[in-house]
C-alpha cells in the first residue's frame, strides 16, 4: 500500500518538473528575446567588425609580404651583374612574385626596369621613400602612367656596384582587392584618404554605384536617412575604427570602418554589410533561439524518458508487489492464487488442501502488544508458514493475520500432523510466550477434489467458511469444510442479513431467568436474557445460533445496549407501580465493554432511569476478565462507584484465574455448568465445586451455580455452602409478563441487597 501511494505521488512531481522546465525554457526563450532589436543591432556590428579586420589583416599582411619581397630580391640582387644577368634576375623574379613593376634604382634613379608600365618613380609618395633610405612600404598614390591607385616597396641594395635599391610596383587592387582579402558578405568595399578619396574600390552585383569618388559622399548618396553618415565620417575623420547602421533602399547594412596602419597611416578600409547576411552567418541569436528549441526538446525527451522509466518502473515495482508481501518478506495472496492455479493444473491427481487460517484474537492483541510486537508476530508466522510449505505447495499471506496455504497430503493424519505442527510452531514464538500470550490458530481447511471443478477463489472462500466456523467453535485443530459447514455458513449469513432490521422491528424480547437463593429461600434476582421472534417466521430463533454471529461480527454491542435499557425502562415502570424489585443482571459481551463510550453510556442510562444502586448486576466472562484483566479491574471500580454491582460469568469455562477472584472486587461469582458435571471421579469433582464455592466466598462475592436442573444437585451445593443457583430446576428463562407473576407470587422479597452486603463482611 505504502509503495503504492509513492508512485502516486511520483505522477505529481514529475508533471510538477515538466512545469518547471518548460516554465525555465519558456523565460529563457524570453530572456533571449529580450530587447532583440538592440541585440540585433549590436551583434551585427561585431561580426561586420570581425570580418573588417579580417579584411584589414589580410592587407596588412599583403604589404607585409611585399615588403618581404623587395627585401629578399635586395638581397639576392646584390650578387647580379651584368646587363644581361640583370635582365634574367629581374623577369624571373617579377614572373615569380607577381608584381606589377620591379626597377633597381642607382642613385636614386631607376637603372633596370621589369614588368608592366607603371612604376612612377617621381610620385612624391614613392620619393619619400627612396629618400627615406630604409625597408618601407609608400603610401598608396596614384600611378601618373595608369591613373590606378599602386604602392610601392622599397630595399636598400648593398654589395652592389651597380644597383643600390629594389623597387616594387603593386597596383593595389591586384593585391587587397580580391578573394584573398575581402570576406564573401562584403556588399561594397573601399580603400580611401581620410578626405574620403577613395583609392580603390569594390562592390557585389546590384549594390549601389559608386559615381562620387568619395567614400563619405558616396554613403551620403546611398543612405536612406542623411544623419546617419555623421557619425561614420567623424569616427573616420578621428581614426577611430566603428561600426554603423546604413538604411539603404529598405533594407539594414552595417557600415564598418577601420583604418590602416600602414601606407603611411591616414588610410581606412570600408566595408559595408547586410544585417540579414550577417546574423544568418553566425547565426548567434537565430542559434540560441534554435538552442533554446533543442534544448526545450532535449528536456522534453528526458523528461518523457524519466517519466516512462519510472512508469515502468513503477508498474514493474507493482508487479513485484503484487507478487509480495513487502511488509512481511513473503507471497502475497495474488501470487498464492497464481502459484496455487498452476501447481493444482499440473498436479492433476495429487491431494490437495487449501487451509486458510488466523491468529484467534489477534486484534485484540494488537492492541495489548502495541505495534511493534503485532508486526514481528506477524513476521513470525509469515517465517513459519513460509518454511513449512514444501515442494508442490505455496503459501500466501491474504491480509492481516490471515494466511493462506496449498498443503500437499497423502491421507487426512498427515495433514491433521502438519496443521497441528503449524499451530505448535506459531504457538512457540517466544516473544508472545514469555508475555504469557498464548497464541492459537483458526484454521479452516478446503480438500481439493480430484475433479477439480471449483476455481481457485471458490476453493479459497470455502476454507475460508470452515476457518470462520472454526473461529467461532474453536476447541479444535481445524475444521474441513464440508455441507453442514456450509449450511451453518449460510445460516450465519442470513443472520447477518436480519439482524439490523430485526433490531429496528422490535423482534428482540427481554425473557428474564429468576434466581434462588438458597439460604434465604426465596427469588434473589433474575438475569436477562435476549431472546429474537423472528416476525417473518414467526418463531424463536435459537441463541446460539445467533449470539456467537454477533459476538464476532460486534453486534453483539448493539444488542446488549438494547437488553440494558430494556432492563431499565423494565425496572423503572415496575418500581413506579410499586412492585417489589430484584437485582437484575445484564450480560455485557467483550466488544461491549471495550467500546470508549461503554460506562458513560451505562452510568448515564441507569442515571435516566433513576435505577436505585444495587439493582442492576453486569455480567463479564471470565474469559474477558482473564484476557483484560487491567481493563475490567478499571470498569469494575468505576461501575461500582456508580451503584452498579458486578459478576463473573462462566467461571471454570475457561482459563480460570485465581488472580481473577482475588483482585477483581466482584459482587458475585457464577459458576459455570462444567462443575455440575460428573467426570471419571466423582471424588474429585465434589472437591472441586466445595473449593472453588469456599474460595468464592472468601474473596467476598456471592457465589451462584448456573443450569441447576436437579433438586439433588441444589442439595450438593446447599451442602457446599453455595449461595445462589439458576438453573431449569428453579424456573427457566421467562417472558417479561411471566416473570412480573413470578416476582408478584414471592411474597418475602424485602432487603434483597443484604445478601451481597453479607457477602462482602465475610471476606476473609
Ligand atoms: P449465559 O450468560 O451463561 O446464560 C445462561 C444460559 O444458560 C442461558 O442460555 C440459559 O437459557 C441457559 N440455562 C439456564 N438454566 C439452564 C439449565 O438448567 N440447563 C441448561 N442446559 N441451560 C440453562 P441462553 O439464553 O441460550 O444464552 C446463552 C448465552 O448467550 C448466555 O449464556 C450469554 O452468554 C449469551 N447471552 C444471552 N443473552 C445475552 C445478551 O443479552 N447479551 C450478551 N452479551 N450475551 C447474551
Ligand atoms: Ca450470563
Ligand atoms: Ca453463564
């Protein structure tokens, strides 16, 4: 049960972490959808960033590469000679560097001169260089010859008579222009002064033309909205490299700005970008969007992977459990069924026999062990029962105290030998022995028929039947079901049908049994007996077919209320009338004297009725004063300062207990008729009644002897010193109008009490 509602729970939690998740996914969506609009912005900005100085490291390692160039044909110049030398060095090295114009210089003019025609060796960038005497890389000028923007790199010659320095023409857009530089997004790019000249230039198929020869003119013209370009030329103006927004013709661009260190330092590179393109080229946000998608997924999946795994889990947890017992380590009553089907389909000739049994009492002493105790029985017998079944038998626990076994047996002695084993087994538990328990078993036991024509469940219900009849009887091992069982079963059952209606129908009858006592000589007090007048019969169903139903399904407490308010509203209309009264007695079963409200209710009800005290007497077995005994002694002492006086029924029917006639202050004694019976010595039964009547009436109680039939049994125990008798022999149990006549003809009823008060004075 305990395993089951964790699962139960576990449904919650898992649905309440589903929540929880998708709740963290969706304000992470959020989280990332937060102001996008700048996110947008700013990250495309980055990336055109990124990819400008990708753009503008490219350059700078281009004129790196070039300035390594001149210097490695300076050095190996130096070892040519020769017009002719001189002409094969020099195609070969411009054939292999590819630069547009090579020219060794002596003296600051141009000596040798490879390649194509432009090399303007006046420009004044160009000059500077020369001048300058060292490794260097000019500005970017424009060729006179091509018109072209070119750059030139310049290295000293050394050991050299002929040559004293290499010059290297590149027109720019041979070297920075190109796929090696520009990154494929570039929509447009430039070269340019920072008046905004621009010295070369690029654009992708269908972007704006470019008529103005001015980069700051030129994203002026294209822009859709003029002030934008403000910051851009600024930032320009003041070298410092950014990134802007462009509208052009409806759609987002980012401008990017960076300016060159080389080439004399006033020259930037622009490149402008589509927002669109960018995004989708890193796909930053559109990622953590799709990320957080996944993710959301991936939860998802783990989520509905945990769940199905404790589903499984769980349903195979059940199937565990539903095969055992949890609580007590051993089969459950589902696996019994099972295992019991199975080995009777097999073992299709074998004798069998279902036995279904409990502990007798254990609820009872569920509550006087506590529950620590109730459970380790409980695992006791489980062990025992557990060991006991052998090859080709199984065993299961069905709830409870209640066990269930398939015993396999060759002819009824053995089975008789193995279930008495059983109960000696569970009867030997130590814990409960060395409390003084003493546990028994009620055991029903179905014999399987060869035919095998019940289901399994009809088998088990039957020995069930037999075990309940076995309850109620109790003196023996076990009982086999069998048709009388069943009948009595039905009979109970139709008990149980009535009873609550019979209650309301006023069908049971307050019948009176008067008692003599025999040294005053006259009527001493009558018990009330329950008698049932079944309308629909319209007869008397017997007491003992109905009494022990109710004591053990605890309607019992129903009608014993009921007797005790008859009795009441009896003895209150007959004190009213003036008739002379009797203590009555009033039985009180087990389940009534245990119920948490049974001495209110009965103070209250003789309160009500103003019952004078030492008329009414409650009756309590002795076999409920020997099983709560420290419960009984409490009522007892309370009932008794409530004016109620108190007997001990059935005494000798059971454990008989001296503690119980010593400790307990009853007011009577009744025997029970085993002590009228003759055993095998009748010396010895004629002791026993003269004892147990002196040690009655030495604890100081009126000792009464029930179902006196005979004048020569009143003679024996007038002789014994007894008190009381109630029996066939002095009247048998009456009717109410009867008994009035009764009480009406004994004319010497006055000081009935005195008989208990002189009871009490002789108390040794
Ligand atoms: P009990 O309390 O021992 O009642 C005495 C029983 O002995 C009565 O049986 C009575 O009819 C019977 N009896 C009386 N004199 C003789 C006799 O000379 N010979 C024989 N053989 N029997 C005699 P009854 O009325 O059948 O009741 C049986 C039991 O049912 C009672 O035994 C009592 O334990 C129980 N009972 C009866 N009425 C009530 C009730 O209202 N409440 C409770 N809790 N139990 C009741
Ligand atoms: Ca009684
Ligand atoms: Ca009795």
């Amino acid at each position: 049960m305990k395993a089951k509602n964790k699962l139960r729970i576990l449904n919650p939690l898992l649905l309440a972490l589903l929540c929880a998740v998708v709740v963290m996914t969706v304000g992470y969506f959020l989280y990332t959808l937060r102001d996008s609009a700048v996110y947008f912005e700013n990250e495309s900005k980055s990336i055109a960033q990124r990819y400008s100085l990708q753009t503008v490291d490219a350059i700078e390692r281009e004129s790196g590469g070039i300035f390594d160039e001149a210097q490695r044909i300076a050095a190996d110049v130096a070892n040519v000679s020769g017009f002719e030398q001189m002409d094969v060095f020099g195609n070969e090295k411009v054939q292999q560097y590819g630069m547009d114009c090579l020219q060794f210089l002596k003296a600051g003019e141009a000596e040798y001169r490879y390649g194509e025609r432009v090399g303007s060796i006046t420009a004044v960038e160009v000059q500077s260089l020369i001048q300058g005497g060292v490794f260097g890389v000019s500005e970017i000028y424009t060729d006179f010859a091509l018109g072209v923007p070119c750059v030139a790199a310049y290295c000293p010659v050394t050991g050299n008579s002929e040559v004293d320095g290499v010059l290297a023409f590149y027109q720019v857009q041979n070297v920075f222009v190109g796929g090696s530089v520009l990154n494929e997004l570039t929509q447009y790019y430039c070269f340019a002064e920072q008046d905004g000249t621009i010295l070369e230039s690029w654009k992708a198929d269908g972007f704006k033309e470019d008529v103005s020869h001015n980069i700051y003119t030129y994203l002026y013209n294209i822009s859709e909205s003029k002030p934008e370009t403000d910051p851009i030329i600024n930032a320009t103006k003041e070298r410092i490299s950014g990134a802007y927004t462009l509208r052009v013709d409806s759609e987002d661009y980012i401008v990017s700005c960076i300016p060159l260190s080389r080439f004399g330092g006033d020259s930037f590179v622009v490149q402008i970008y589509r927002v669109h393109d960018l995004l989708q080229s890193e796909h930053t946000l559109y990622d953590k969007m799709f990320g957080s998608a996944v993710f959301l997924a991936i939860v998802a999946v783990l989520v509905l992977i945990a769940f199905v795994a404790v589903k499984f889990s769980s349903s195979k947890q059940l199937a565990i459990m539903d095969e055992y017992d949890p609580l007590l380590g051993c089969n459950s009553y589902n696996k019994f069924i099972r295992d019991a089907e199975e080995l009777l389909s097999i073992n299709r000739f074998a004798h069998y026999a279902i036995t279904y049994f409990d502990i007798n009492k254990f609820s009872y002493l569920k509550d006087q062990l506590g529950p620590d105790a109730y459970e380790a029985t409980l695992r006791y017998v489980s062990t025992v029962v557990k060991k006991m079944a052998g090859d080709n038998e199984t065993y299961g626990h069905v709830m409870d105290d209640i066990f269930v076994m398939l015993l396999h047996y060759s002819d009824i002695q053995e089975l008789s030998d193995r279930i008495k084993l059983l109960g000696a087994l569970v009867g030997a538990y130590e814990l409960l022995r060395s409390r003084n328990y003493n546990l028994t078993l009620a055991v029903g036991v179905y014999l399987v028929e060869r035919e095998r024509t019940f289901h399994i469940q009809d088998m088990i219900d039957r020995a069930a039947i037999a075990q309940k009849a076995n309850r109620t009887i109790n003196d023996r091992h076990f009982i086999i079901y069998d048709a009388s069982i069943r009948s009595s079963y039905i009979r109970e059952a139709e008990v149980e049908a009535k009873m609550e209606y019979a209650l309301k129908n006023n069908e049971f009858k307050l019948f009176f049994q008067p008692k003599y006592s025999i040294g005053q000589d006259r009527l001493e007090g009558a018990e009330a007996l329950v008698r049932w007048y079944d309308e629909a019969t319209k007869s008397y169903v017997a007491p003992d077919s109905f009494i022990q139903v109710f004591e053990v399904n605890g309607f019992i407490a129903k009608v014993d209320r009921f007797m005790f308010l008859e009795v009441c509203r009896f003895m209150s209309e007959a004190t009213s009338r003036g008739e002379h009264l009797v203590p009555i007695s009033v039985n009180v079963s087990r389940v009534t004297a245990t119920q948490p409200d049974f001495l209110a209710y009965y103070v209250k009800t003789k309160d009500e009725f103003k019952i004078a005290d030492g008329f009414l007497k409650l009756e309590f077995t002795e076999s409920f004063a020997y099983e709560n005994y420290e419960t009984l002694e409490k009522i007892v002492t309370s009932l008794k300062s409530n004016g109620f006086l108190c007997s001990i029924d059935d005494f000798g029917s059971g454990y008989s207990s001296f503690k119980i006639l010593k400790e307990l202050p009853m007011d009577e004694l009744k025997l029970d008729r085993f002590f009228l019976r003759s055993g095998v010595e009748p010396g010895k039964d004629e002791i026993l009644l003269q004892t147990v009547i002196t040690l009655g009436k030495s604890c100081g109680m009126v000792v009464t002897q029930e179902g006196v039939e005979t004048l020569e049994d009143l003679k024996r125990l007038e002789r014994y010193g007894c008190d009381v008798i109630q029996g066939f022999y002095y009247s048998k149990p009456l009717p109410m109008s009867d008994f009035l006549d009764f009480m009406n003809e004994d004319t010497s009823l006055s000081g009935i009490t005195s008989l208990y008060e002189a009871a009490r004075k002789q108390k040794l």
